[in-house]
C-alpha cells in the first residue's frame, strides 16, 4: 500500500516506524528538515519537506497513485486542506485527518465528501482521555481496551499476590466457576475468561494449561465486561476503590479527562495559568480547579496529595509530568499515571515509581492501524508500545473458501505465539477454548503478541475466490 503521512511528530513519526516494516510504500511530508533526516537516516521510507496543505508538496510525494493519505500535522486546517486536495486534485481513495478542536469535531457534516472530503477522523485526545478512563475505572490495570462495542475486555495487569500465583492457568476456569456458584446474585452468563500472552521480565510467553503464573508477570486477559473485576482478583490483591483524582494540567487531555470524570469521582485540577484556571472553573460543573505548578510540594501537600487514590500528570511538558508524578507518589498518592511523548522515557519509567507511563501517539495509532490492516477489522489496538497488537477481524466466507470457518481452534493453524481470545457472535459473548468453532460473521479477538506475525495473519483471514 502506497501511504502519505503528512506530519513527522509524535504520531506521524509512531506510524511511520509501525507501517514501514510491513512492505508498505511510506512518504512522510514535513516542514521540519531535522525531523525528516532522522526518520530516513533510521527506516526505509521517503521524505519530503514542505508545507503538508501545498498541492505541489502533495504532488512531490506521490499522491497522483498513492492509496491513503494520514494527515497528522499539529495545525487541524491544514490537515482538512490538505484532504480535500487530495480527494478534488489526486483522487487518494482514503483520506484520514488528526483533528483537535472541539468546535470541528461537533460538525460531522464539515467532514462530508461534498465538503472537506475526510473519510476518517482521529482525536488524540478523544482517544487518551478515553484511555485513562477506563485505568481509573479499573484500578491496578496497565492497559484496558474494548471489543465488540465495549462487551469485551483486554486488561493488562502485574500479577501481584492473586489467587492465580503459584498456580497453573487451567486452574482459573473453575475457580471462577466457584466464584459464580457462591454469588448470592450471580451473573446467569457463565464466568469466563482467557489468558491469551503473559510477558515475564518483558519476555513473552504462549500460554498453556500447565503454565505457572509467577509474582511480576504482566497477564493480559480478554473478558466480559462485566467479569473484569472477578479476574482481576484472581490476578493481584484488591486495589482500594478509586474515589479521590487530582489532575496535573489543564490543556485539551486534562480538561476533557476532568469532565468525564467529575460525575463519579471528587476531582481536583492544577493549571498553571490564571485565565485558563478561570475559563475551567465556569466550565466544569464539580472540579476544584487550582492555580499552580504541578511540581510544587507545598501546593500537593497542602491540598492532601497523600489522600488521592490516582494523581495524573498531563502538562504539554515530558519533564514537569516525570517530576510531578514521581513527586505525588513519595508524597502518598496511591497511583500515578503520567502522559509522556517521548517513547524512549515510556519504557525507562513505566514500572518503577511510576504506575502508568502513557504514549499519546501509541493511544492514537490504533484507530489509523484499524484502517490500515489488511480484512474486515472492526478496531485494532497497539500494545506493549507497539510491539503487540490486538484486534477485532470479522469472518466472511464458508468452510470450502475459508480457512476458520467450520473448523475448532485447535483445528486451525494460527502464527506463532497468536491466540483466539475470545467471539462476539451477534449478541452473544463467548470465551474461546480449544473446541470453540468458528461460525460465519464471528468477531474474532486475536492477540498478536509480536507484530512481525501481521502478514501471517492477515493471510489466514483472506477469504478465497469462490466466495465471491
């Protein structure tokens, strides 16, 4: 696939590196000079410098046959400029657009065929803010993220002093078994769930029944929504209910994180700008905003830091979200999450005395991935910083022209290390196990726990021609 991606930062810089190992064509289009050479000096793509929205620079990249167009610069009206060109002077057939202001995105028509001719619309905020929600609403996860309109789970966690440790994996099933019979109310559909990777000092590992999870593993576990806090008990020791947040900035992520968590948790935010905290405070309806800096001790300490259940650090800056974080959590905050741009300080500080280190650009390339696999994906996620990845494929075909339908999951011949987690099949749910069969038009949740495996997979979805 011939691919344009306008913009060499963060999220533009992220796909690149994902995309240019599959055998796809890359032009990356920038003003930046420094950020092009670095990124042709380490993948093989070509690079462009000019403006993104210039029908000359687009023309320079190749967008007279390219297949898709990612707009991604920081600047929302050059990235709609720049896909109308390409849908009214190229005729890219896909054209994707990063848009940050609200006001746009409260406008869908704006994004029709007759207007700025956007086929897809991805909000990096939108989707961080979505993200740090649901760690918040599942305390003790590493990474939540939804299937089959949100019916289906994959968590994250560090294994820590759970029923599971020392113990095999086939144990899990009848435990939550037990589970469900000593529920006074219990949930009438089964309590299920599986395994589909663990990673052990950041080695992965293919699950069996007779694998002995280990103290400090990272467990990833696919199931029903309703079923996700029954495993995670299984997995560590029950982490306090979240009740009290404080928030660490107030730009697009903060606010919109303080908005659509103040309904259900006492929340308090620091801005270090006046105006802002102002405009903030007549716009949040229970958020205590503060005027302050982030990084000072005498303001977290004054307004109990070491009574917050999760403080999140979410500055423009790398440094005052490291500082801060690492500041609430010797002064007594429970958790600590802080966003961080730079991918090579996620993997130095995630772990340690920081909870969560969070990639906007890996929160982001998920939806862009979704459009970019080969098959009928539904959503597509990046995990492990890029290094796994989970999606939803839908299956067509029959057994004679497909090479899943009709047969159980021991019977088909899956990559290495990739697993069937679980099936949505209309509304139902279903944990998949080795004599699960797959049916027509299942929603297949695979776990691909090395991203080299993608063509492999994509091969066994492919559909042959007598379906047609």
């Amino acid at each position: 696939m011939k691919i344009i991606i306008l913009g060499a930062g963060q999220v533009g810089s992220n796909l690149a590196a994902s995309l240019v190992s599959e055998a796809n064509d890359i032009t990356v289009v920038d003003i930046d000079a420094v950020k092009l050479a670095f990124l042709q000096d380490r993948y093989d793509l070509r690079t462009v410098c000019g403006q993104a929205s210039h029908p000359s620079v687009l023309r320079q990249a190749g967008a007279e046959d390219a297949d898709m167009l990612v707009a991604v610069t920081l600047n929302d009206e050059t990235n709609m400029v720049a896909c109308k060109l390409a849908a009214t002077m190229f005729n890219i057939p896909t054209k994707i657009a990063r848009i940050r202001a609200q006001d746009y995105m409260q406008n869908e028509a704006l994004f029709a065929p007759e207007n700025m001719a956007v086929d897809f619309v991805i909000s990096p905020e939108k989707e961080v803010t979505n993200y740090l929600r649901r760690l918040i609403d599942y305390p003790g996860a590493l990474q939540v993220v939804d299937f089959a309109v949100g019916r289906i789970r994959l968590v994250a966690v560090k294994v820590h002093g759970g029923f599971l440790v020392g113990h095999e994996l086939r144990e899990l099933r009848d435990h939550l078994r037990l589970h469900l019979r000593e529920a006074k109310n219990g949930n009438p559909r089964e309590l299920d769930a599986r395994i589909p990777a663990i990673f052990r000092h950041g080695q992965p590992l293919v699950p069996c029944g007779s694998t002995i999870i280990q103290d400090g593993d990272e467990v990833f576990f696919l199931a029903a929504m309703e079923h996700i806090m029954a495993v995670m008990k299984e997995m560590r020791r029950t982490d306090r209910s979240v009740r009290r947040v404080m928030i660490g900035g107030g730009g697009n992520i903060g606010s919109r994180l303080a908005a659509a968590l103040e309904g259900d948790y006492q929340v308090k935010l620091i801005e270090h700008n006046k105006k802002h905290s102002q405009e903030l405070a007549e716009r949040l309806t229970s958020t205590l905003v503060l005027v302050g800096d982030v990084t000072d001790e005498e303001l977290l300490l004054q307004e109990n830091i070491e009574d917050m259940d999760v403080f999140c650090a979410l500055t423009n800056g790398d440094e005052d979200n490291i500082m801060s974080a690492l500041l609430a959590k010797r002064m007594g905050a429970k958790r600590v999450i802080a966003l961080i741009n730079r991918s090579s300080y996620v993997d130095l500080l995630q772990g340690g005395e920081i909870d969560v280190a969070l990639s906007p650009a890996q929160a982001t390339i998920g939806p862009l991935l979704t459009l970019i696999r080969h098959g009928d994906m539904a959503v597509v996620y990046s995990l492990r910083r890029g290094a796994a990845e989970a999606m939803e494929v839908v299956v067509h075909g029959d057994a004679k022209t497909s090479k899943l339908i009709g047969r159980r999951i021991e019977q088909i011949d899956l990559p290495e290390g990739v697993s069937i987690g679980a099936i949505a099949r209309g509304d139902e749910v279903v944990i998949a196990h080795h004599d699960t069969p797959i049916e027509p038009e299942d929603h297949l949740i695979l776990f691909i726990p090395n991203k080299r495996m993608i063509p492999k997979v994509e091969k066994l979805l492919q559909v042959g021609f007598g379906f047609f």
